[in-house]
C-alpha cells in the first residue's frame, strides 16, 4: 500500500514528457502572486504568438512549438523547479520573465549549453556576449531604458538638462537597482542632480517618498517599479498634483494595469517601451482568424492588444525568429539547444522582415552577433490617454547612449568573467 | 505483530536513551541511511535534486533549527528568512574574501554568524513573549534583509544586489556554482542534514535539551528549580539559529547558486519553515522532516498532477493548488494538531498491536 | 522654520497613514479578544472583500475563469452594474456568509486547541482564500471605485498656506478613512456596550469558562465575531483598494497591522487606534528625518523595531492589562 | 511584628521535652539530632503594590530539622515561601542562608546554593517524561558544554549515565518505577506530586521546601506523602519546609511550626506549644479580627 502510493507520487512527479519531433519553449509564467497581473497578460501574448504559427504556418519549418507553461509565481525557487522539470525535455530556449529567475538560470544555462532571451529585463551585462555565452537580452536592457528616458529628457528640454533634478523612485530590489549607475553616470555627462529614493516592495504605501517629492519638486521622476508600486506611484503622484508628463517609467511600469486604478489621474503618464502598442497592426487580423475566432487563445483572450501582453508576443516573436534562424544554419527543422543558440547569434530582424510579419513599425531593427547579445537597445515613449484608455506613442526609437552605457557594460561583464574564471570567446 | 516491543528489553540506561529504543526503529533508520548515501546518488537526476531532494535536505535544517527553537524552547519566532539571510550572506562574504579555505568549513562558519545574530535578535525574548516575541521577531526579519539590501559590501558592490555563488570544490569535486553535478550537491546537503539532525538529537535528549523544554513548559517554574533563563533561551536562539543559518547558506551556496535578499529570503521563507515545523510537530526531529517534505514535495505534486495529468491551465491550478494546500493545513490541524510527527507515532501504536487491536 | 513646517506636514500624513493602519489592525483585534485567535488571515480577508465588492458592483461572473476552462464557454459578466452601496451591503452579507462557513469548518473543530494552532489554522484559510479569491474574481489588477474622492484637499492646503505660508498635502481619501475609522470604532463600541450581543461578546472575551457558564453560545460570538472582522476588513480593503487597485498585494498590508498591535496590545480596540497613530507618525518622522543618511525604504523595518523597543520596556503593550507573575 | 505577638511570644516557655534551640542544635523528642541554623530569615516585609502580604516576620530553619509554616488561607504562606525561594524579593529584611547573608540574586542562582521546592499549584513540564522531568532537577549538578553535548561526547554521555543513576534511585525511592516514560501530562493529581517531590529531591537539597504537598490528596495517598516525607529526612537527612493545611499532619511530621495569620506571625514552637497558643486557636477558630 505504501510502495503503491510512494510510486504513484513518483509518476506523478515526473512531468508528461511531450511529443518527440516538436520543439518546446518553456513558458515560464506566472498567473498567481503579487505580479499575477502582470504575469498572466505577457504568458498570454507568448503563446498567443506560438499558437498563430502552429495554425497558420504548421510551426516554424514544419516543427509545431509548444509553450509548455509552468507556473513560478515570481519566485526564484519555483523558478528552478520549473526549469528543471522541463530542461529535460528538449528545451530549445528559456524566458523566464523575471529577473530573479534569469540570476538563478545565468550559470545553471551556461552548464546545461541551453539559450536563454530576457527581452527587457534580466542582467543587464549579459549584452556581453563574449561572457555570456547562452543569455541574450535584445533588443533593448534596463540600461539603455535609463538612457532612452534621458535622452527623451534632453530633446524634450532642447538638449539641455544643466541643473535640472531627477528622482529615481525605484522597487528596492536588483531590478530597481539596475538603472542607478547609469543614471549616475548619464548625470555626470550632462549635468542633471540624481536624488534615489527606494520603496521596499510590495510598496503599497508611498505617502514618505511622494512627499519628498512635493517638498523636492524633481523636473522629473523616473519610475523603476514593478507590481503594485506602479499603481501606487501613480496615484500619490497624482494625489500631490505632480505634472504626469514629467513622471516617466521603464516598461515594465508602462501597463494598462499600472494606470487605470488611478483613473483620469493618470492621463499624461509616460513610459518608455521597446515594441509598439495597440492593434492597429496587420497581424491581428491573423491572429483574429486563427487564434481568437477558433477559440484557441490563451487565457481567452480577453488581453490581447494590452501593453505587457504586446510585449510577451514580442519575445515570442524574437524567439520564433531565432529558432528560424538557427533552422537555416543547422539545415534542419529539427535544431538543438546549442544550434539555437548559433541561431540567436546570426538573428538579424529587419524592418522589411517587422513588416513581411505583419508587424510594421512595432519592434526595432536589430542585429545580434557573438559579440553582441543584446540588439541595438532603442527604445519609445509612450504616453498614457486616460480618456481613450490607451498608450499613444509619442516618439519614434530613441537611441541610448551607447557611449556611456558599452563601457559599464564591459566593466560588469568583466567583473563576473573574472568572478566566475570565464574565458571571454567571440575574438 | 510484526513491529513490536516485546523482548527488546535494555540492560544499561546508555541504551535506554539512545535515539531508537526500538530494533525495527533502527533497522528502518539504517536502511533508510544506506538508501540515501548507497543508492540515491547514482540514481539521481537533476530534476530530482533540485526540485525535490536538495530544497527538501535544506528545509529540513532550517526546520530542525526553527524546531528546536519553537518546538522545544517555546519561543516562537518569524525572522527565519532573516537569519538564512545572514547564512548565505556570510558564506559569500567568506568564501570570496578567503576562497582558499573549503566552502564547507565557510558553511559552518556563516551558521556560527548567525548564531551570534541570532542571539542578538533573541535577547527580547527575556522579556517578550508569545505572539508578541513572533511579531518581535519580524524585526530582525524585515531589519536584516533591508541591511543586506542597502549596504554594498556584503554583495560586493555588484550594480543588482544580487550575490552569485563562485564555484568551490572538495575532494576534487565541484560542489558549488553551476558545474555542480546533482548527487554532489545532494550527498553535501544529505551529510549536513544528517549530522545536524544527529546533533539535534543529541542536544535535546540531553542536558540542554532539559532546559530548553522546561522553560518552554513553565518558564517561572523552570527559573526556580535552577534553570537560568538567560543562558537557557540564548542557547536556543543560538542553536536554532547556527541551523537555520546552515541552512541559508547552503540554499545560496550549494542550490540556487544566486540570490537576492528581499527576494528568496522574505518573510514568506519565515512562514513556510513554521508551517514546516508545525505541521511536522513542534519539539520532533521526525516531524521537521516530515514537515519540510510535505511542503516541498506537495506543491510539485499538485502541479504536476493538475497540469501534467489533468491538463488543466497553469493559473487555475496554481489556485486550486493554494486552495488544496490550505485546506489541507487546516485538515491536518484538525485531524491532529500535533502534526505528522504525532500521527505516525499514532500509527506506530496502531501497527505494535496488529493484528490484535485490543 | 521650512524644516520644522515640513516636519508637521509629515507628522499629519504620518497620523493619516496610521489611521489605515489601524484599520487593518481592527480586525485583528476584534477576533483576539473574543476568541483568543490570532487570525493571520485577516489581510486576506481584506483582499476577499474588496475583490467580491468590485465583483459584484461590475457584475462579474464568480467562477467564470474555471466554468470557461471546463466548459469550454466564454463567459465573464452578467453585463450588469450594482450601485455602491447595495453592492457594500451585498459584500457584507457575503463576508457574514463567509464567517458561518468558516466557524462551522475550522474553528468548531479547534476550540481548546493551542493558540500557536490556531494561528497555524487561520494560516491554511488565508491560503485557502487567497486562491479561492483568485478563482472566483481573477487575478487581474481591479480598480474599486465606491465614489471616495482621492487627491490632494484645496482647502487644507488653502489654510495651512495661509496660516504658515507652506501648504501642507492632505489626501481627500486619508480624511474620509479618519472619518470612517472613527464612525466604525464609534459602532463598535456603541455595539458592545449597548446591545446584548455586545455584551455577551465582551463577557466571552473577559471569560470563557464563565462566560458559557451564564448561557452565551461560543458558536454564535465567534460566527458574529468573524462577521464584524469580515466587516471591518471590507472597510479597510475599500480603503486601500481605493488607493493602489484591487489586486494580490492588498493582503500584504496585514504586515503593516502587526507592528501596530504589538505596540497597542493585542486585546485592546484604543490600543490599535493609538498603535496606528503612533507608528504612522513614527516611521513617516523616522523616514523624513533619518532615512536620508541611511538609504531610504526604513519604512519597512522601522515599525517593527520601534515596537521592539517599546515592548522590551513595557512587555504588555501600550493598553495591555499589567503581567503579574506567579507559581 | 506587632507587639501582642511578641509578647505572646516571650511567654512561651520552652517546653520540658524539647531543650531550647540552641547555637548547636537539639535534640527532638524522638531522639534526632538537630543541627544549627541553616536559614535564617530576619524581619522580612513583602508587598505588593499598597498589600503587605509579610509584616516583619523572623524565624529560622535548623539543620535537620522538618519545619512547618501554617496558618489559614491568605495568611502568606505561599508568598513566605517565594520569599525563601529567591522568586519574591522582600522589600525589608534579610534572608540568611548557610551563615551569610543573600545577596539580591535571580530565583535560578538561589536554587544553585541548594535550595529546591515544589509548588501549590503543581509546577511540572508538561510536555516532557516522568524521567525527564526529574532529571531536571538535576540540571544544576550539569557541567558538560553545549558543544559536548552536541557531539554527545566527552562528559555529556558520561554525565547523563551518571546523573540517570541518580534518578533511578530516587524513582525507585518513591515507587513511581511503572510511569517513567509517561509524559507527566497524562499523570493523575497524586502522581504528579509525587513526581514533583521526586524533581526536588533531584536535585540533592540543602533545603527542600514543600508547598502544600498533601493539598487535595485522599488519606492514603496523604499517609503515603507523609511517609516520604519522613524517609527523605530521615535516610538524607534533607531540611525540610512545608506549608500544609492539615494540622493533623502538621502535628505529626514536624519538628517546629511557625503560625502565619494575615502576613504575621502569630506561634512559633514544636506542634504541642503551637496547639496550645491562644492567638492560634482563635485564628482557626475564626475569631474576629479587630
């Protein structure tokens, strides 16, 4: 009775393996916890992507994709569960959509020879590609978001930010503290004061900073938050009467949910974004026939065309273009973790190739080499239309500044190079 | 009949307390020993050990030492995390300022850290108690993992915050960073886990083990027969603490490999080590055991029978999940507070007097 | 001058913010003193609240995400919206509702247990909820809006310019939550000297034993106990919904309740509100004033520590009846 | 204390069969030698808030000897006796123990200097053994490390082997040889007294006091604790304290009775001059107090 039962828990710990010949992407989601919100619209675009070339294209080459899903809850230790359980299976690539995770995974993917893209987030030197050999981050880090809002700043102030103030108001964690050095960095080179203010997660209650904020009055406030800190951000902003123009956040604080609690408060707010909004794109229309109509939409579609479900379907769609990649320079449908990662290296995605998908105008033109993991980094503002419930972008892709940011880069790579006795390669 | 006690008869008191009184008791424990060291390592996966096996080795410490501090001390304490926290952050702080040195005498040395901080932390308890020392705690929780947030040094100035575990070997085998074969991390975290809880045992069949239960049966009571209450709880703050800070450093150093303080070691790590503890069975080694298997293994299984069996949405059973999780605590807590511990003691009984009930 | 005017304005938020700290710490309070019980899952149920308010105000279909996946059907909303305050009212019998299932399936089968298993308990319920919450409601981020006004007062800024030259920030809403906090604790304890359900109550709380000696039925305190805590934390959940959404993190704030009952006690309805106060102003002045020099985001600890210290000198808490030690 | 009682006091002659207590001791009517003070406790007043539970009460303890305090309830007894045991400490007067005076010291530091007790109210662990809960009275004669006994190694192993011995002899002693591993939870009302006098005897005292250990006992059961209670002075020759409500059995075991009566001390002497002292009679009789 015993063994009986302590066998039946084995099986059942063991995951279904899928379907030979088919390659996975395991989606490593979360649809629970304090980013559920966030989590469940981004796993939804992923697959949404997926699903469209399974039934329109039959898979990338002839090989159907699946997006096995696992839920991690934005936790680091169900994150490597879920790695583990489905690393066995022929996993081709990894985006673990969490920072965290993506810290747990760097060394763990460099071990196990898989390939892992953290489309906006993740470790920022991973741009490096000479040390990190199996993580790429395109097309753009937190970095060059830093450097996309300054740069927006400087235009907006006619290239001139001397003696200006900007507050960085971030979730005090290494996602949030991601951007501090270049910000430093960036306010060195064109003269701007840097005030920090951290909120410790989950960061309902604000009243502190926003208060410094009113007595400060920062010309802007850069936003690095995540969750519940954006909702609340937004609003005390609100509350204290600051210009929602001059409060910019980083993508991942540039989500229908992190603004339509605040309500018509919130119009103005600007965030910047690394892939266009809205549908007014020529895919949907597939999509439409396809996914939604047949009713094979992940999580019922009731998200698509929402801000971070765009953005889901946008690491989709660099991940579908790396496997095609990697089919042409493998000569086989049927590639391997290591032929994907050659794959990712020689991904080029042009604007004639954004619009041969039916997606004009919606992600940058980048190209990824040995050398360069991380794309070209641009991104756009966005800016919010409370009336109309919807982001309008407002500037086309900024450049970052690659002056400042290739150097700190370096420096970091090297220093985990180093840290870890990596031997940089790509020469 | 076949499990009994009859003619297992003790002819010196040094057997009389000894851990397993019972023959069968001991066998079990020896074969169970020979099972973990002689077979599992040749038979292990990864998957095995890093969703199952090495966080359950691990929890298994953090829950002995929160055990002895809870289950047999009587002081309740949250600040688990925090306290893991200073484990892992010691062995980094270590093991890169002195990488000559074995990462395993790092380990012990970052649970002797703790153990200092621990009583620090603890001192209140002489003056607070019950649920006022379990929020009381929550300060060296919520302190502790702001600190290793704010202060650089103790990630090495790295620009996320985030402390990543170089790799370090023993014997000429990678037993940290992400070379790391499965059976090495298991077998580093199996042979923590085992000695800790030989030493467990040691201490709370013993002298301190005494002191520690007599205080938390009757404080006053315990003070007047002679117990200082002083040395009595720091020792328990200290011990427990020396655990759970083993336990830190080993859930960095050996099986994430990275960590982030706000993240993997906040206030839920607190409460997921005192479910363990108290539905193992607060004051039983068993028990921590029991517990931290429960909660590691359950949630994987779960998962993967709802959406590996039954195919369901990864959300809706991620809920369901939580729902079956928490009713089944509350089951459990019904069935028998004592925890797990308590019902297989219950079903020991039960097997002594098969086939004959009365 | 500036600094010290800042400091006030500081102070005044500080004492606002407690107040919604005392709101979540109510709650607490109320099921402690009548039944002994500390019920970790009052954030949850705060959460609950507010996910079922915003439920059923914009007509949602409970289960609709679980029907849809066995089913197979697309279903969301009855297409329906229920005024505020019918839907408050809705909310609160549900919560009642929610207090008969709860002492029927948990607590009748926990009386006379430990307090650490009832702690222990009320933890698998807050499990329990969170996903059941989650199930019923969706895990999307919701915007509850009952018609409280958000946003900086003119005429508080108007007068503080006037009477000091600086114009302090008073949010709308942190004025309606001092409003509501003090009309509740009012009710609550009009209730409780006033009525006989009141006093039964505050008999049980004084003593069990004697308490079921003179006739109370433990089973009906305890399900009207849970009740008034179900109340208490929709009050407090349309609060901070209010404030940042409906969503997951709004269970969280039971972490900012617990400091204030330690300072306050753990039996005593002034010692919330005064705990609230003074751990509101506490962490706000501490932020304001030492934050700077170490780094910011005190917050998190501070009230924690603030109660540590307080408690090391005066172990029963600001109102807690005085300990007396005997064999 | 009042001068009715003092002079009450000083007409107590000392009684033909007892000589007088002397520097050197006595010798007791059923010929046992007693030795001289072991503790001495000098004018002490204890109160609470604005309650004087002790009003400047003196007596002594002689080596040897089975001393009783009795009085009606309320008299402060109970509070005399956590004044002994270091738990309460008086605001006036000095406890004198072995021939110096105490110095404020912590209740644990007290029972170090060979002090041990039980309690009105059982004080036993609950939660642990019959065998170790009298073990811990033995926790004070412990002198391996903590890392010792994590290793269970060097004195730890030998210590417990000893100390067990120890025990064994004093669960023998008391017959309770069938419960040894019962948690003392479980233990009816009797046994549990029994067990907590085992845990004083533990730990080999100087003095043993004993609160009330008959209270709530049938008679066998009381004849059985007297029984003990006369084994223990007689074969270790333990000082004994007791506060008992029985007089008959007050009157039996012990060698000197000091009467309390609403925190003073109204009788001091062998059973048979207490027995015939006014104030005391009334006392028990329920005379009105003016």
């Amino acid at each position: 009775m015993k063994l009986r039962f302590a066998a039946a828990v084995a099986a059942a710990m063991m995951a279904a393996a899928p379907a030979l010949a088919d390659l996975t992407v395991p989606n490593l989601s979360y649809r629970t916890g304090p980013y559920g919100a966030n989590g469940n619209q981004y796993a939804d675009g992923f697959n949404d992507y997926f699903t469209l070339l399974n039934e329109r294209d039959g898979g990338i080459g002839g090989q159907k994709i699946l997006t096995p899903e696992c839920e991690t809850a934005y936790n680091t230790e169900k994150g490597v569960e879920c790695y583990e359980s489905t690393k066995g299976n022929n996993a081709l690539v990894y985006n673990p959509f969490s920072t965290g995770i993506t810290y747990q995974l760097i060394p763990k993917v460099a071990a196990d020879g898989i390939p892992m893209v953290t489309p906006g987030y993740g470790r920022t030197s991973a741009k490096d590609g000479s040390v990190f050999q199996w993580v790429f981050n395109p097309p753009a880090n937190y970095w060059d978001g830093a450097s996309v809002i300054v740069k927006h700043l400087l235009d907006v102030n006619g290239g001139d930010l001397n003696g200006k103030t900007i507050a960085l108001v971030y979730h005090n964690s290494a996602f949030g503290k991601e951007p501090i050095r270049t910000l430093e960095e960036l306010s060195k080179k064109h003269g701007f004061t840097l005030s920090q203010i951290p909120v410790d997660p989950p960061g309902q209650e604000q009243k502190s900073q926003w208060l410094q904020i009113r007595r400060e009055k920062p010309d802007y406030v850069i936003l690095y938050g995540w969750g519940v800190m954006n909702q609340a951000a937004i609003q005390e902003a609100a509350n204290i009467r600051y210009p929602m123009e001059n409060l910019i956040g980083i993508w991942w604080a540039g989500g229908e949910v992190d603004v339509e609690p605040a309500g018509a408060a919130a119009n103005g707010y600007k965030s910047a974004t690394f892939n266009g909004v809205g549908m007014d794109y020529p895919f949907y229309g597939d999509l439409k026939t396809h996914v939604l109509d047949t009713g094979k939409a992940s999580g019922g579609g009731a998200h698509v065309g929402k801000a971070m479900y765009s953005r889901g379907m946008y690491a989709a769609l660099i991940i579908a273009e790396g496997i095609k990649k990697a089919q042409e320079l493998a000569g086989t449908p049927e590639i391997t973790a290591a032929q994907m990662r050659d794959g990712l290296e020689a991904l080029e995605i042009t604007e004639a190739r954004m619009t041969e998908l039916g997606l004009p105008g919606f992600g940058q033109p980048f190209q990824l080499s040995c050398q360069n993991h991380g794309g070209s980094g641009m991104g756009m503002i966005q800016q919010w239309d409370a009336s109309a419930k919807q982001w309008k972008l407002i500037t086309d892709f900024i450049q970052p500044d690659e002056d400042v940011l290739q150097p700190l880069i370096q420096a970091d790579a090297q220093a985990f190079a180093a840290e870890n006795s990596i031997q940089p390669r790509c020469n | 009949m076949l499990y009994r006690e009859a003619g297992d008869f003790k002819t010196s008191y040094r057997d009389d307390s000894q851990t397993f009184p019972l023959k069968l008791d001991r066998m079990g424990y020896w074969v169970t020993l020979a099972v973990a060291f002689g077979v599992i390592p040749f038979v292990i996966t990864d998957y095995w050990a890093n969703a199952v096996l090495v966080p359950f080795l691990i929890y298994a410490i953090a829950a002995l030492g929160l055990n002895i501090l809870v289950g047999f001390g009587g002081q309740v304490s949250l600040g688990t995390g925090g306290f893991m926290a200073v484990g892992a952050y010691a062995t980094y702080k270590l093991t890169t300022t002195f990488p000559e040195i074995s990462l395993l005498i790092h380990i012990l040395l970052a649970g002797g850290i703790t153990a200092a901080v621990g009583v620090f932390f603890g001192l209140p308890s002489l003056r607070i108690k019950g649920f006022y020392l379990a929020v009381a705690t929550l300060a060296a929780q919520f302190f502790l993992v702001w600190l290793f947030n704010k202060v650089p040094w103790f990630y090495n100035y790295s620009a996320s915050g985030q402390i990543t575990a170089p790799e370090r070997t023993f014997l000429g085998y990678v037993i940290s960073g992400p070379a790391t074969s499965a059976p090495a991390k298991y077998l580093v975290c199996l042979a923590f886990a085992v000695a800790l809880a030989w030493v467990a045992r040691n201490l709370t069949r013993g002298t301190a083990g005494r002191k520690w239960m007599a205080i938390r049966d009757m404080d006053i009571a315990a003070e007047i027969i002679g117990v200082n209450p002083l040395t009595a709880k720091m020792s328990a703050f200290a011990v427990s603490s020396f655990f759970i800070g083993v336990a830190g450093a080993l859930l960095f150093s050996i099986y994430l490999g990275a960590a982030e303080a706000s993240e993997t070691f906040g206030i839920n790590k607190s409460f997921l080590v005192l479910f363990m503890v108290i539905i193992g069975g607060l004051g039983s080694i068993f028990g921590s055991f029991a517990g931290a298997a429960f909660l590691v293994v359950l949630p994987v299984f779960l998962k993967n029978v709802l959406v590996g069996a039954f195919g369901w949405p990864t959300d809706l059973a991620a809920h369901v999940e939580l729902m079956i999780v928490g009713a089944l605590i509350v089951f459990f807590l019904i069935v028998e507070p004592h925890g797990l511990a308590q019902l297989w003691r219950l079903t020991k009984e039960k097997l002594r007097l098969w086939p004959f009930p009365h | 001058m500036e600094q010290l005017l800042y400091a006030s304005e500081v102070l005044v938020n500080g004492l606002m913010a407690g107040v919604m700290y005392s709101l979540v710490a109510l709650g607490f309070v109320l099921i402690f003193k009548a039944s002994g019980v500390f019920n970790y899952a009052q954030g949850v149920l705060a959460l609950f609240a507010a996910l079922t308010l915003v439920g059923i105000q914009q007509g949602q279909v409970p289960f609709a995400h679980l029907i849809n996946a066995i089913t197979g059907s697309h279903i969301s909303s009855f297409g329906w919206t229920v005024p505020s305050l019918l839907a408050i009212l809705l909310t609160a019998l549900v919560m009642v509702g929610l207090a008969i299932l709860i002492e029927a399936l948990v607590l009748k089968h926990l009386v006379g247990q430990e307090p650490i298993i009832m702690f222990m308990a009320t933890i698998g319920l807050a499990y329990f909820l969170e996903g059941l919450g989650d199930i019923m409601w969706g895990a999307d981020v919701k915007t509850l809006d009952v018609g409280l006004p958000q946003g900086i007062s003119d005429t508080a800024e108007a007068w503080t310019a006037a009477l000091t030259g600086y114009g302090f920030f008073i949010d709308r809403l942190d004025i309606w939550a001092t409003v509501i906090a003090a009309l509740l604790v009012a009710a609550l304890v009009a209730f409780s000297q006033y009525t006989k359900q009141g006093r039964a109550m505050r008999a049980v709380a004084d003593d069990h034993q004697a308490a079921l000696s003179v006739g109370i039925s433990l089973r009906f305190i305890w399900v009207m106990v849970w009740s008034i805590a179900g109340f208490v934390a929709l009050v407090a959940g349309i609060m901070w919904g209010t404030k940042s959404g409906v969503q997951f993190s709004l269970s969280l704030i039971a972490l900012k309740a617990l400091p204030v009952l330690m300072l306050g006690g753990f039996t005593s309805i002034p010692g919330a509100i005064v705990g609230g106060l003074i751990i509101g102003v506490g962490e706000k002045l501490f932020e304001f004033y030492i934050g700077p020099m170490v780094g910011g985001a005190t917050e998190s600890w501070f009230a924690y520590v603030l109660a540590l210290i307080f408690l090391v000198f005066r172990p029963q808490g600001l109102f807690g009846e005085r300990i007396i030690e005997r064999v | 204390m009042s001068p009715t009682s003092q002079t009450i006091l000083s007409e107590l002659a000392p009684p033909p069969a007892a000589p007088a207590p002397s520097a050197d001791g006595y010798v007791t009517a059923d010929g046992r030698k007693i030795g001289g003070v072991l503790m001495d406790l000098r004018h002490i007043t204890l109160r609470f808030g604005g309650v004087t539970a002790i009003k400047d009460i003196s007596f002594d303890i002689r080596e040897g000897e089975i001393r009783a305090i009795i009085g009606p309830n309320g008299a402060g007894k109970s509070s005399m006796m956590n004044v002994m045991s270091g738990f309460y400490v008086p605001q006036e007067g000095e406890v004198w123990f072995r021939g110096a005076k105490r110095p404020p010291m912590r209740p644990y530091q007290v029972a170090r200097q060979g002090l041990a007790r039980t309690f009105q109210n059982i004080a036993l662990f609950d939660g642990m053994s019959v065998l170790d809960n009298i073990m811990t009275g033995r926790l004070t004669m412990m002198k391996s490390s903590l890392l010792e006994q994590a290793l269970w190694w060097g004195r730890a192993e030998a210590e417990e082997t000893r100390h067990r011995e120890q025990v064994e002899k004093i669960i023998d002693f008391l017959e309770i040889q069938n419960i040894r591993k019962t948690p003392v939870g479980r233990l009816p009302y009797g046994l549990k007294k029994r067990v907590e006098l085992a845990r004083a005897l533990a730990a080999e005292p100087k003095l043993l006091m004993l609160d009330e250990p008959m209270a709530g006992m049938n008679v066998e059961e009381k004849e059985d604790m007297s029984r003990f209670i006369l084994d223990v002075n007689d074969e270790f020759g333990t000082t004994i304290a007791l506060i008992e409500h029985d007089m008959g059995v007050v009157m039996d075991l012990s060698d000197r009775v000091v009467v309390m009566d609403y925190g003073r001390k109204i009788g001091d002497g062998t059973p048979d001059e207490v027995r015939n002292n006014q104030e005391v009679i009334d006392a028990y009789l329920g005379v009105a107090h003016d």
